[in-house]
C-alpha cells in the first residue's frame, strides 16, 4: 500500500515535470546533446492506463506503430525513459532514439553512455523489434531486477530501432535472403555510407548517416552495437584492410578477392574479441558457431569473427565508430533469416536478451576518469593513448575518458595542447573499473617565455595511415611482394 502510495506520488510528481518540459524550457532537460525531446501530449498521457505499460506484442511494428509505442513508454516511464529524433529518412520518417536510464534526460558525468542501433538495412527485421522489446524489460525490470536496477542507475542506454526506416517500409516479412529493402530510398547501403580510414570513401553521404554521425559526435558513446541479419555472428573490428587502398586497377582487384579472407587487426584486437565473445557466450546459439546454411560448415569458431577475416567492406559504421569517436562498436548478425516470420521473434527475443544486456555492462570495464587542470577544471579533447595501442580518443567536455581494456597493466599517455604531456602507470583488474585521475600541468613557462608545444599524436581522424597503420601496411606490402614477386 505504502510502496503504491510512495509510486503514485512520483508518477504525479513527473507528470508535471514532463508538463513543464512540453510547455517551455526543452533545453533544460534536453537529452543530453542538445535534441529536443519528443512532445508528448497531455491527451496521450491521461489515456494510459497507469498499472500497466503499454502493451507490446511479438509482430512487426510499422513505423506508425512504433512511434506510438516509443511515446507511450516515454508517457508511462518519464523517469526513465526519454525519446528524442536525431533526424530525418530520405522519406522525412523520425531516426528515433530512446534513452532509457535513471538519469534519461541528462548526462551522469562520469558514467558511460551506451547504444544500439538496428535496422540499418532496412530489410534485416528483427534487431528492430528486439530493441523495442528491450525498451519493455528495461523499464519493467527496473524495479524488481538488482542488476537492470545498477544498469540504468550507472548508465544511459540510448537505443535506436530503425536506421532506415524507408527500407524497412518496402520490406516484406518472410523474406530471408533478398537485398529488397536494404538500401534508402535514394538506393544507398547506409553500411558502406561512413567515412573510412583505410579507403576513400566516395559515396554521397544520406541523410541517415549524416544524422548518425553528428549523433556520435555530439555523445561519448562507449560501447555500441549495430544489428543485423543474415548470419548468426559477432563481428568485430576492422571491416576494411590496407589492401582496399592497392585496390585501385581491376586486375588487382580480382586477384585480391582471393585474398580477401585476410584479417585486419585493429590495436585493441583483445578487446574486442572479448566483446564478442560477451555477446556469442550470453546468447542461447551464437557461440556454437552453427551454421545458417543446413549441412554446411560454419566458418565462425565461437560465433564471432574479425570483420574483414569475413569480407572487408568500405565505408560501415563499426570501423568508423571506433577511429573517429572511440567508440567500440561490434556488428551482430543475430538470425539467418533477414525477415523472418513474425511468430519466431518471442524466440530470437529469449536467445538475445542476455547477451543484449550483458554486452552493454562491458562500458564498465578498463579504466575511466577525469583530465584535469591543477584547479580541478576538466580539460576538453585532452588526448588519451594506451601505450602500444596507436589509437586516440579524447576527453569529453567534463574532462571524461573511458578505455575498456581487459585486466593487465598498461601506460597511459595524455596530452592537451598548452599543457605538459604526461604518463600514467596503471593497472585493470576482473570485475572493477579502474579510476583515474590525471591532472596536467601548464606549459606555461614561468618567466612568461612561449608555450611548449606537445609533439602531435595521431590525429584523428588521421589524414593517411601512420603509426600503427604504416607498420601493417608495410608488412602488407611484403606480403603483397610476395604475392606479385
Ligand atoms: C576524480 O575526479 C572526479 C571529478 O573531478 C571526482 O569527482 C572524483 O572524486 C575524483 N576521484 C579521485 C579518486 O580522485
Ligand atoms: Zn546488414
């Protein structure tokens, strides 16, 4: 009766928060990255029942269908839920993004947020219902599941069902293997639409991408994963290798096709063969390496593979997500079927969910913390490199960093221009991030003299392969003079 009591008392008292929020002052509780959240109207709110969620059945929303739904979960749980569109389709559909955590309109400084994205050929079904009904265990689990409870109190989960909503609306259920439906409307894989480290990428940039990209650029993501179909795999960094770049004449082309099985090694290669091996462990089939063609071996020991090691692919988002942002993304292919009848996805729901859950959890491994200035002011885009791992990321506004990193000692290298670079010993043990604070000295000289300059790191986005790259290309190189003599 008390506890009753006690949830009607907030369910009012956020009624009239979100009151306020639709009435005036988006800014203020903005998502976090300056999107307006969605206007839920007051009509809306009233009219749902208040003992139950809204509804969700195992079948296939329509983008209509799943608007409605996304707002009525933010109606019934505005203390945990907030919707926001961070663009347009081709077509002018909503690239809606819900946020579910305990702090869904704010960011918790020095708590990661985290995301997934579906749907992004537009054709490949289920990823997209599986977030909607992840949305429903989240917020439903919150209160009577401990650990979904420390989840969302430690984390922002943003989710976005559909990428590509126009493919997904010329989509046909029961199709498991054509490409209908996979590109948007302007007929461009949206997967091959991001900017590539390894190989220009030429294609014209759509509106989804463009969207995705600024959405990534204005939030911290840690960890992400992008779902997909048509296989039954977790694949991880890199997509494209070296070789694309000597892919410039035909023949050499086809001659590489032939070689295209050759994996492409990224610097935290350790990490994110753990990352998949969270998802393919947690998932009921994955790490059985089951083949989706009946009678046919698979190819994929432990379900997961290194992306290339599959095919290499130009322009996808996963590659980019982690050069230009770092942010560990994985690509998970969770059925053999794109498109498959409604009735199994209560199925692919029970085979997923663990590992839906589990994989995010992983934003809390390795180190995190805070670049500071001597008065405690956090430092913005300070540079932050784990000695060996020729990769840079950078500290958010707060003076925040994340680097998920399995237990080992490392050499943390930060720099910041007008400050004196430093070193950092630390070390990452199983099961507690470890908490870093580095604070960096100006670089002022004290007789008023010139700043020091720190050496540049790689850049980032880095212009041409250096570093790292420069050393697999050349043992690339050798391992194409051997091929050509
Ligand atoms: C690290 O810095 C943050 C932000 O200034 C602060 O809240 C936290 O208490 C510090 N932790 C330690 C262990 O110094
Ligand atoms: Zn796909």
């Amino acid at each position: 009766m008390n506890l009753l009591l006690r949830s009607w008392t907030t369910w009012t008292c956020n009624v009239f928060l979100l009151l306020n929020t639709i009435t005036g002052s988006f800014g203020q509780y903005s998502s976090g990255a300056g999107y307006a959240t969605d206007e839920v109207s007051t009509s809306q709110i009233e009219s749902e029942p208040l003992e139950t969620g809204p509804v969700l059945e195992f079948k296939y929303h329509d983008h209509e269908e799943m608007t409605r739904y996304l707002r009525a979960i933010s109606a019934r749980y505005p203390a945990l839920t907030a919707l926001y569109s961070i663009g347009k389709s081709v077509q002018g559909r909503d690239l809606w993004v819900m946020v579910v955590s305990a702090s869904p309109y704010e960011h918790m400084i020095g708590k990661p947020d985290v995301k997934y994205v579906a749907n992004i050929h537009g054709n490949e079904a289920v990823g997209r219902e599986l977030l909607l009904h992840l949305i429903q265990y989240l917020v439903t689990a919150y209160k009577t599941d401990s650990y979904i409870k420390w989840l969302l109190d430690n984390t922002r989960i943003h989710l976005m069902p559909s990428m590509n909503p126009d493919g997904f609306l010329i989509s046909r259920e029961g199709q498991c293997d054509t490409v209908h439906g996979r590109h948007n409307a302007r007929r461009y894989d949206l997967n091959r639409n991001f900017p590539d480290f390894f190989k220009a990428n030429t294609k014209q940039p759509q509106p989804e991408t463009e969207a995705v990209k600024e959405w990534i650029s204005k939030i911290q993501f840690v960890i992400s994963g992008s779902l997909h179909g048509g296989a039954l795999v977790a694949s991880y960094p890199f997509d494209n290798t070296p070789s694309a770049r000597i892919c410039r004449s035909s023949v050499l082309c086809s001659v590489f096709q032939s070689y295209a099985h050759t994996p492409s090694i990224s610097p935290d290669d350790d990490v994110f063969r753990h990352l998949a091996l969270v998802y393919s462990n947690n998932h009921a089939k994955m790490s059985r390496g089951v083949s989706c063609k009946s009678g046919s071996r698979s190819k994929f020991e432990k379900g997961i593979t290194n992306g290339a090691a599959w095919y290499p692919l130009t322009g996808g988002m996963q590659d980019y997500n982690y050069l230009w942002h770092g942010c560990m993304e994985i690509t998970l292919e969770i059925s053999c079927c794109k498109y498959p009848p409604a009735h199994e996805l209560n199925k692919y729901w029970q085979d997923n969910k663990e590992s839906l859950i589990k994989f995010l959890a992983e934003a809390h491994r390795g180190a995190h913390g805070f670049v500071m200035d001597v008065n405690g002011n956090p430092i913005d885009r300070a540079s932050i490199r784990v000695k060996g791992r020729d990769v840079t990321y950078h500290t958010t506004k707060y003076g925040e960093f994340w680097r998920i990193l399995l237990p080992g000692t490392y050499k943390l290298e930060v720099a910041a221009e007008g400050y004196l670079p430093q070193e950092v010993e630390f070390f990452v043990i199983e099961n507690h991030p470890t908490l870093l604070n580095v604070t960096l000295h100006s670089a002022k000289r004290i007789d008023g003299g010139p700043y020091y300059r720190p050496p540049p790191l790689l850049a980032r986005p880095p212009p041409t392969p250096s570093g790292l790259f420069s050393t697999l290309t050349n043992s690339f190189n050798s391992f194409v003079s051997n091929i050509f003599g």
